[in-house]
C-alpha cells in the first residue's frame, strides 16, 4: 500500500520513526508529571497538552467540561479520502499525590514514585502516574509529534485524545470537587458526545500486546446489620456487632470470587473481584458498635456478560452465604455498572496493531491472557468505535525501585516509551493512510 504521497507506507515508517528522540520522550514525562492531575482535576495538564500540541504544529483545542475538568484535542487533518484515527490516553492518576489525601491509605508515607516530582535515573524516569497513564500519554504526544515534524501526508485525519477521569472512582472526598461521576471514562464519554467520533481507536495503556477485549465492572454496596450498643452493657442486653457480623460475609465472598473468576476465565480475560473498602462506627468512641457495617465490592466483568447477569450472579453468591449463616441481617445493591466490551479480532483496527507488533518484535503475536484491568476502551467500544489497546512491558530488574504496584503505575522505562511510540506510529500511518472505499 502507498501512502497519498506516493511513498510505501514501509517507507513513511521508517521515516518517521528515524525522528523518534528518547530524550524528547524524557523531556515530555518530566513535564506531564510536574503537573498535578488527580481524578477530577485535570484541567490544567490539558490546558498544558493543548498549548504543547498547538506548538508541534497539531490543530489543538480544549474541551471543557468544568472549572476543574478538561480534555485536550489534537488533530493531524488528512485529505479526506481516507480513515480516521484516535489515539487515546487518560491523563489522571489514580492517587493524587497529595499526603493528606493519600496516606495511610497508600502506605506510612509517599515514597518518591508516589509524588508529583519527577525523578530521572538513567533509562527510568519516577513520579506519580509516570507509566501509567502519564508515560502513555506522552507516546501518543510524541507520536504525533512526529508525524507532523516528518511532513507526511496522510489520507485520513489522525486524532490525538487525552481525557479526564479515567481512573475507576467516583468524585474524590475532596470540598472543591462539585460532580459524583469525576471518573469512570466521563471524560472519553464526553469527548466522543462532543464530536471526536473516529472511525477507528487505539487506545495506550499498559501491556505490551495488542487486546482487543477487557473486562467490565460492577459496583456493590453490601450492609451487615446489628445492634447500636455499648462495651459496659454488651453482656445485659441483646449485642449483635455489625463488623463481626461483616467478616462472615467478607470470607464467604472471597470464596466466591474465586468459583466466579473460574467461570468466567475465557478469550483475554479472568474477571476478579474485590473488598476494597470498609465503614462503620466511630473512629473517635470504640467504646460503641454502630447497628450497621458497610462495605463496597468491585466485581469485574466479562464481555460476554451483561450488568443484570452479573447482578443475579452476584444475588446469588449472597444468598449462598445467608444459607450457610441464617443470623446475618444483609442488604445489598448494585451502585455501578460499565459493561466489559470486545472488538472482532479480524477488525482493521486489531489487525494494523497486530502487524505493528510483529514488525517490531520479529515473530508472530502473542496475547496477553488473564486480564481484569478496566479502561476507557470500554466506553470507546460502548459507543459503537472499532478499538484496539496497546502499552508499555512492566519495569524489569534494572529499574530503581522492586516492581509492586505503585512502582508498576510510577516508574517508566524510556526504552519502553520508544518502543510504544514506534507502534502508535505504525499503525496511525498504516490506518491514516487507508482509503475509505476499502472499508465500503
């Protein structure tokens, strides 16, 4: 295939890919990082986004969606006889940086990788979100910096999108923030209601291997009752304690989650779920138990499962630990629901990221398997939007911190941005460059 300029579209990659600099990659974290960006605060790192993409020569504009929330749009217009595609990252961390908000939850203290600073050593770069979404981002960024700067010509328009709120969290405890749904993809909801509707999306976010598939979620908020009741008249009066009660439960759906998980182990994914969080009573007066203990439940989801499917699945599971503990006082409700999704692996889309992939590994592609990690693709996919994931490898044993989770989401390997960027690069000249009579 021969792009609009009469070049093979082997002859633009390589092209393209010869102006790729890890030092600008360096350059572009250190700068995403040093701008705080917590779920429901993203404007300013979008404002930055607009006038950095403006600069590169992109059409740049900023979509707001309130005081404090933002996306930034890029776009590389094409000559109109071919397809377009989106290039789409979050841009908010899951944690803010921010120690009253995060500690102890997050641990004793922030460790460097957990602070909106960005640390250089050598091939790795650390701060908060510096992989992930950050490091994503900054591919995306880079790509289509690029593109732009090698003066190809493309037959379709190439979009970059860089949304807020896509952590899995509902509006943070934080007094400023005015809206509930902060997160949860509203931000890549709204940039697709407000126009960005591409033929095709690719969506970076980690994983070295193309998905074209992910788990879904369901919320639940689960509450054991009891009795109010106080330490010195516990063993006079009726006493039935609610977070006692609660364990009960909590053990009996983490066995539960195990026989779900199994069932639902199939294509990319192994949906898993999760007690993560716990109220009840009075931090300030243990000498009392509250008459009610609550807990929330995120469940993940297959694509070939339904939120009410799950639902009664889930009604099920909790009628199988009442059975088994007819004392228990439980309520439950479903609070949340994003629908796991799936592309058609023979879809151009996952086809073009696959062919990226193998260029630049040399063999055949191999899918990562056992995923239970959520992204903003279900909500592109949701839409009707054909959509591939792609990302970075975890940090290796050279990295400066051990591999965990926080280290996971912190820590970015620059050799690792180089590699993702050459793919994003791939497959936007590879689709971009697509006639639209092809698809007809």
């Amino acid at each position: 295939m021969t792009s609009s300029s009469g070049q093979t579209i082997d002859e633009q990659i390589k092209h393209v890919w010869n102006q790729i600099d890890p030092e600008r990659l360096k350059e572009l974290i250190v700068e995403l990082i040093e701008i705080p960006s917590p779920t429901g605060q993203e404007r300013a790192l979008a404002e930055w986004a607009v006038k950095k993409m403006s600069g590169m020569g992109l059409g740049a504009t900023l979509q707001v969606i309130d005081e404090e929330q933002a996306n930034a749009i890029g776009r590389i217009t094409g000559d109109g006889r071919g397809v377009s595609l989106l290039l789409y990252a979050p841009i908010d961390t899951l944690t803010t940086g921010n120690p009253e908000e995060d500690v102890p939850w997050i641990g004793p203290e922030l460790r460097e990788d957990m602070k909106t600073h960005a640390v250089v050593d050598g091939n790795f770069v650390l701060g908060l979100g510096a992989s992930n979404p950050k490091g994503h981002a900054a591919c995306i960024i880079a790509a289509a910096e690029v593109i732009v700067a090698s003066g190809v010509e493309l037959r379709g328009d190439l979009i970059v999108g860089l949304g807020a709120g896509g952590m899995p969290t509902n509006k943070r405890a934080n007094p400023t923030m005015s809206r509930y749904n902060a997160g949860q993809g509203n931000g890549c909801s709204f940039m697709i209601e407000q126009g960005v509707f591409p033929d095709f999306a690719l969506i970076a976010k980690p994983g070295w291997a193309v998905a074209w598939e992910e788990v879904g979620l369901c919320w639940f908020e689960v509450q054991v009752g009891g009795t109010f009741n106080y330490v010195g008249s516990r063993h006079r009066m009726p006493y039935v304690n609610p977070i006692v009660e609660s364990t009960k439960v909590i053990v009996g759906l983490e066995e539960w989650f195990k026989a779900y998980s199994s069932a639902h182990t199939d294509g990319l994914v192994a949906p898993q779920g999760n007690i993560g969080a716990i109220r009840s009573g009075w931090m300030h007066m243990p000498s009392v138990c509250g008459a009610t203990c609550s807990f929330m439940v995120d469940l993940r989801t297959s694509p070939r499962s339904t939120p009410s499917e799950v639902r009664r699945e889930f009604a099920q599971g909790i009628n199988d630990i009442r059975s088994a503990n007819p004392e228990l006082d439980i309520t439950w409700e479903m609070v949340l629901s994003i629908p796991g999704t799936s592309t058609n692996p023979s879809n151009w889309i996952v086809e073009s990221a696959v062919r990226a992939w193998e260029k630049l590994e040399g063999r055949g592609h191999e899918p990562i398997l056992l995923n239970s990690g959520a992204t903003d693709a279900n909500i592109l996919r949701g839409r009707g939007i054909p959509t591939a994931r792609i990302g970075m490898d975890r940090i290796g044993e050279d990295a400066p911190l051990t591999l965990d989770f926080a280290a996971g989401m912190n820590v970015v390997d620059v050799r690792e941005m180089v590699r993702l960027t050459k793919h994003l690069v791939h497959t936007a000249l590879d689709t971009c460059n697509l006639r639209r009579d092809v698809l007809d």
